[in-house]
C-alpha cells in the first residue's frame, strides 16, 4: 500500500518527532488507565464503605415519632426483605460524682447497627444494655464524669430521672456520620430504657431514625424515589411533620 510506504519513510526521516510522538501517547494512554483504574477503586471503596458510615442501606429521619400509618406505608413500598432498626437521638444532660456534662443519647435497639459494629473492651453484649439501664461509652467521656478505673464504674449517672450505669467501654463507634464537629460525645443505651426517664417531652429535639438494609440484589435508589413520592403524596394529602430521607450517595432532603 502506498500510503503506508510513504509514512513509513517519512517516519525514519524524522525519527526524533517519531520518538517524541510515540512516548507522549505512551504517557497518555498510561495515564487514562491509571485514572480509570483509579476511578474504579474508588467507587468500588465507596460502594463497600458507605453502607458502614450510614450503618445501612436507606435510612427514614422524622422529628417526631413515626405514626402506625406511615410505618405501614413504609413496609409496604419497601417489601418484606430487609432488616429495621431505630435509633432515638437527642442532646441532654448527664450527671454523675457531681460532674455534670452535655451528651448525645443514642437510644438504639437490638438490630443496630445494621453494617458495622460496637468495639467494646469487656464482652458486653447489645442485649445487655436493653434488659438493663447501662450504657456504652467511651473512656474519655467516663474520665470527664470522674470515672477512672473499675471501682467507680458502679458510680450511677443520672439521666433525667433514672439512673444509669456504665456497662462497657466501646473503642469503635459504628455511627461515622460524616458531620466536621460533634457537641458532645456520644453515650449508648437501650430504647426500651428511655422509659422512665422523662426525657422525651413536649418541645423536646429528637430525631427518630429507622434504618434499613436489603438483599444484595435489591434496586436501592428505586426504593428510595417511590418511598419519596409516596411520602410526599402523604405530605400533600395530610400535611404531616417533615420527614427526611438518607439513602445510597447519602443524599438527605
């Protein structure tokens, strides 16, 4: 073929503009791999990790509790296979050898969290601080309460109006919310403990979180955008208090 003949010659004429041509597209075919591989891991990393930060695969955020009705109309757009858990979060007071300091109350039932895990330092269980009012915290928050070593571990905390005490040290918080400053540290019990202790009142600020996590092969921002519009035709209908929703790329209305 004439064509390639004659490249071919101009070619070997020119041999410095041919070597100068043939490693810069060397260096940019190798760099559009290297971006797209990296790419690649990075997604795949967050497809793996952000299920751990948000401790499941949808989560459905209210400022007051959840009425049967809305439950109902969440199972239903949701389907029969997934988990559930709740967590109950709010900012109080916790009191103890006369130290006194704002906490963030976790109040979380036996499923959570639904990816991730506690790190405790004793063999404490999540059923122990359901079936008794005990709590997990960290060291540091114990050392701010004038808790320093296994006697004062029996020291009581005052929460509202129930005592409380220290059941384990955890290590690793499996709630990673990608929020820049925390208020205060975090404090965990079991919900069923709230009872009692008149927390929870009128003008009160919770947030009720219910999280979910399906099968592998469920069809997540499909759940998620009929479980919005359901809830916003609801909205429309009945004019109820705002509900948020968090799910996949952790995108929160």
């Amino acid at each position: 073929m004439l064509w390639i003949r004659m490249a071919l010659k101009e070619l070997m004429k020119n041999r410095g503009f041919t070597l100068f041509f043939i490693l810069n597209l060397s260096l940019g075919l190798a760099g559009f791999i290297a971006i797209h591989s990296f790419g690649s891991s990075l997604n795949r990393h967050l497809d793996e990790n952000l299920k751990e930060i948000l401790t499941a695969d949808l989560v459905l955020i209210a400022n007051s509790p959840l009425t049967l009705e809305e439950l109902t109309l969440a199972n239903e757009v949701l389907g029969q296979d997934k988990t559930h858990a709740r967590l109950i979060g709010f900012y109080t007071m916790v009191k103890a050898r006369g130290n006194a300091r704002l906490i963030r109350v976790m109040a979380i039932d036996d499923h959570y969290p639904l990816y991730g895990a506690f790190s405790l330092e004793g063999q404490s269980q999540k059923k122990d601080i359901q079936e008794r009012p005990g709590v997990f915290m960290t060291r540091d928050t114990a050392y701010a309460l004038g808790i320093r070593n296994k006697a004062d571990v029996n020291t009581p905390l005052v929460l509202g109006n129930k005592f409380f005490w220290v059941q384990d040290f955890f290590t690793v918080d499996p709630d990673k919310s990608l929020t820049a400053v925390e208020l205060a540290p975090k404090i965990y019990m079991g919900i069923e403990q709230l009872e009692g202790t008149g927390l929870i009142r009128f003008g009160s600020r919770i947030r009720y979180s219910h999280y979910y996590r399906f099968s592998s092969d469920a069809d997540i921002p499909e759940l998620t955008a009929k479980l919005r519009q359901r809830f916003a035709e609801k909205n429309t209908r009945d004019h109820p208090g705002s509900i948020s929703m968090t799910a996949g790329m952790l995108i929160e209305d």
